[in-house]
C-alpha cells in the first residue's frame, strides 16, 4: 500500500487544528525546524505538526503509529548533535513542543514547579525568580531551548557544580508513550523507591523512547547575593588546583568554575570587539568563577575576595579580577557565552563535548596540545568548558585557509584522535550535547557490546516499530 501523504496531512489537521500542521507542500516554510543550530544538518519534514496539549501529542502519537510515520521530537532546536532534526528523505514529521508552554504549578513550599515541555528555559528561570526561587539550570540557549529538549538531553551548562545537571532537577515525568498511551510520573518527591525508576529512561534519551510533555522539577531558594571573579592561571593543572582550594573556602557557595583559554578570549573579542579585556594581563588559560548564598553581595564579594587572596598566595593562580557590582559580573558571563558565537562566526571547527575525571584533564589537553599540530598542521584548538565538572570543550578550528567542508572531512580523523585519549582515560565523548546524528556511529565504537545491547533492547520494548526520532542514538 502506498503512503498518502495528502490523506495524512488531513488526518493531523483535522486533530490538531489547520494552522497547526505546517509543511512545504502546503506552502508553509519549515526551515527552522528541519536545519540544526550549526547548519550541520538539514532534513526535510513531511510535516511540521505544533499541539496544544498533552491529549494531541497522544491523538498524534496514536497516528503515527498507525501509519508507521516517525516522529522528530522538537523543542528549542538549539540541540548540537543533530537530533532535534528530520532526515532527508521528507518522511518523519517533526513533533514540536513550543505550543505546550505552560508553567502549570509552582509549589513553593515543595520547591518544586510543574511544567510543560516547550516552556522555554528562561521563562521558567523567570517565573521561579518570581515566586523567591530559583531553577538553577543555566545555559548560553536558555533564551530558546525548552525544557523538554533539555530533559531529552540531560542538559549541562554553567551551574551543574552546584545544582547538577538536569537528570539532577528532575524529580517526575509526564510522557507520551510510542503506542500513545500517556505515562503519569508526575511526582514531586524527593524520596520514592518504589520499583524502577521509570523517568531516568527518558531523560538523556534524545526523544528516542517518547514524547515528554511535562515534568516536575526541583526549585532552590533564590540566592540573594552573587560574586563573580576572573583569574589569570599558568596552566590547566594551576586551575586545577584553584578549583581544589575554592571548594575549601567557598563549600556549598560554590556555582559555577569555567575553564576559559587565551585563544578562547581572543576570538570572543575578534568577533565581539566590544567586549573589554578582562584583566591587565594575558595568560594562557583563564577561569570564570561564580559564588551564591542568601547573604548580601558585599558580605559575599569580601569571602570570595578573601578566598582568591589566599589562592594567589599558594600559588593557585596569577592574577584576578573581581566584578564590583552586577554589570560587570554580567558581562563576564557574556565574554563566556559569546564563544560559541564568536567560534559560529569564525567559520568551521570540530566541536567536541568530552568529559574525564578532574584529575586526569591536565594531562590530557597537554597531550593534545602537543599532538594535534603534529597530526593536523595549523588547526587552531579553542578550548573552554565546564572545568568544575570535569567536562571541556575541546573544539578545533580549521587551519588558516582550509575550506570549511575540506576541514569538516577530518571530523574523523580528528576525533579518533581525541576521543581515543579520552577513552582510553575513562572519560567520555559526550558529557552534555549528547549523540544525535553526530556520534551515533562513534559511540557505538566506543560502548562496549553489552552496552550496546542493552540500550537496544530498552529501545525495543518501548518502541517496537521504531518510530520515535529513529536514526539518533542508536
Ligand atoms: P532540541 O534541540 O529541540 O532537541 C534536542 C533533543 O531533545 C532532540 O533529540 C529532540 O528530539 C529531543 N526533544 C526535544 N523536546 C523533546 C520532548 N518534549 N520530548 C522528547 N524529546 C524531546 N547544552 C548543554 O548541555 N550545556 C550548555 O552549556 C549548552 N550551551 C549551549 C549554548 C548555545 C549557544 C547553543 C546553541 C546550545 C547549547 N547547548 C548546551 C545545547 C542545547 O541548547 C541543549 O542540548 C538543550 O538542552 C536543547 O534544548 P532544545 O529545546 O533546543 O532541544
Ligand atoms: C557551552 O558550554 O558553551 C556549550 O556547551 C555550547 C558549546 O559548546 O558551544
Ligand atoms: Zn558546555
């Protein structure tokens, strides 16, 4: 039997409603939803399909089903891996979530808030700051990316130190099954050991094994002061040890730790020249670095100067500049948020998202420091990331004058590379933008078979005909 196409298109318009089904053959421009944020990867939707509540993602999910169509899940579309997006051949239909964007309920006594999956990231921040609280979750797309998107990717970003990351936030789950059928894990407990904890499989699992359409999240108390400092260090191993000696001091205080390199600096204040140079000095690498309690910004600002003293008196650093009041600690954040931008607008690079234990990162990027330029000569490593987390970014920029697409035909070879050694040290090739398309086919060099065979057969049981968001992860 041959698949009608217009016929489907009737069917998921007469459940949702005309003007939320788009797609090219009805004239509709579809192409912020089948193009990745890199450009890296464009699909083609057979349809661009927008509910409006958890009962038309079932209606939808339920038509899927029956006519053997695979669902993209699609949140902000910001993802880095290629799995917020269609194949090629105009036959998956995108599934996304924008349209379920409501904060249902703040608890403020349980610090928890329910919420829908295509809330945006930053309004939920908002609305929690509203009610005294705070949703720690911190990222440079948080302005796009929603929170199912960042459920499905177990999402990092700048405060996992403190708060950890999403799988950390989450305390319950509302999804939407392969069959349709609705799985109510809407809970706001801390504490429950009954059985198999159901939500942990949808989490990280990139829209692979269903559609979330709610969740339920931990909310903190608002922190009433912040403090923020930028140090000049001689090496990633002298960073190290400031990230030691700072958990000493700050304890719980604490937030945020990022590892920033010279280069790094430089192509933020290349591309964003309005950017200031953040302290008199020019050093190799440089940290970010972010306390928060419920005292009083001075109060916080002399402890964490305090702590930075007794750091550059060990020899934990070079130099430091602390922001003196909230505008400039703003725009020390934005130099860090500006280098994927500024690494966008500079043309291509091998991104790479890798994880080790704090321990062993040192030695690694000295290793591959030394080795890249002998393996590719002139790449240009940009390197920054999540030190206090133990994950970098450890992205390669084509050498001077090398076409984009001709350096984009090395991502193999430049990940063997890297990812070897990161393997080889027990860390991991992907420590928070996920698999997707990009590192289907590494990760299933790296996992071992029993692994592998695992995830399938967790894949299987949920969805048999393998229609969820088929040709990510797996
Ligand atoms: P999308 O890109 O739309 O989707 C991502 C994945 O989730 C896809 O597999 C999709 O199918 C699935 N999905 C989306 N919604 C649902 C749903 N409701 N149910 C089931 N599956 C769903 N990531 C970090 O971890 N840390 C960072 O610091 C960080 N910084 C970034 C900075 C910039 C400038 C950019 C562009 C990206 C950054 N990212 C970062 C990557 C990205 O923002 C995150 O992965 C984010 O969580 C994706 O959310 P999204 O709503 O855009 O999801
Ligand atoms: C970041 O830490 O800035 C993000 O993960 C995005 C990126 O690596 O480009
Ligand atoms: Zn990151």
């Amino acid at each position: 039997m041959t698949f009608d196409s217009v016929s489907w298109l009737e069917q998921a318009r007469a459940l949702i409603g005309p003007a939320h089904v788009l797609s090219e053959a009805g004239g509709d421009d579809v192409s912020a939803h089948t193009r990745d944020w890199r450009g890296k990867f464009q699909g083609r939707a057979l349809a661009v399909l927008r509910p409006g509540s958890t009962a038309e993602v079932q209606a939808l999910v339920r038509l899927a089903a029956r006519s053997g169509v695979a669902l993209v899940p699609q949140g902000g579309n910001t993802g880095l891996c290629g799995a917020s997006v269609p194949t090629a051949d105009g036959l998956q239909a995108v599934l996304q979530l924008g349209r379920l964007n409501r904060v249902r309920e703040i608890d403020a006594e349980n610090n928890t808030a329910t919420v829908e999956a295509g809330c945006i990231l930053q309004t939920l921040q908002e609305q929690a700051a509203a009610a005294g609280r705070l949703f720690p979750l911190s990222l440079g797309a948080e302005g796009s990316c929603q929170i199912g998107g960042n459920i499905a990717t177990n999402a990092g970003g700048v405060q996992v130190l403190r708060y950890g990351n999403m799988r950390e936030l989450v305390l319950g789950l509302e999804v939407v099954l392969p069959d349709g059928e609705c799985l109510d894990l809407l809970r706001g407990l801390r504490k429950d050991n009954t059985g198999y904890d159901l939500k942990q499989l949808f989490i990280g699992a990139e829209g692979t094994l269903g559609i979330i359409t709610a969740a339920t999240v931990k909310l903190f108390a608002a922190p009433g002061a912040q403090a923020v400092a930028f140090a000049g260090v001689s090496s990633i191993a002298q960073a190290v040890r400031l990230l030691g000696a700072l958990r000493g001091h700050l304890g719980e205080r604490f937030t945020a730790f990022e590892l920033i390199s010279g280069p790094a600096v430089a192509l933020v204040r290349q591309y964003f020249p309005e950017t200031p140079a953040p302290l008199s000095g020019d050093w190799p690498w440089y940290v970010l670095m972010e306390a928060a309690d419920g005292g009083s910004d001075e109060v916080l600002r002399e402890a964490l100067q305090t702590a930075l003293m007794a750091c550059l008196e060990d020899g934990c650093l070079e130099d430091v500049a602390l922001a003196g009041n909230l505008a400039q600690a703003q725009t020390l954040w934005t130099l860090r948020e500006n280098i994927t931008h500024a690494q966008q607008l500079d043309g291509s690079n091998i991104k790479h998202d890798v994880s080790l234990p704090i321990s062993r990162i040192a030695g690694f990027v000295e290793q591959m420091l030394a080795q890249l330029p002998q393996a590719f000569a002139g790449a240009r490593p940009i390197v920054y990331g999540h030190l206090g987390d133990g994950n970098l970014h450890f992205n390669v920029s084509a050498p001077p004058g090398v076409a984009p697409d001709a350096w984009q035909r090395q991502t193999e070879a430049v990940n063997q590379l890297l990812h070897d050694a990161v393997v080889a040290l027990r860390g991991s090739i992907s420590a928070e933008h996920g698999i997707g398309q990009l590192k289907r086919d590494e990760m299933a060099l790296y996992k071992t078979a029993a692994e592998l065979a695992v995830m399938r057969r967790i894949k299987q049981a949920l969805d048999p005909q393998g229609l969820m968001n088929p040709g990510k992860v797996l």
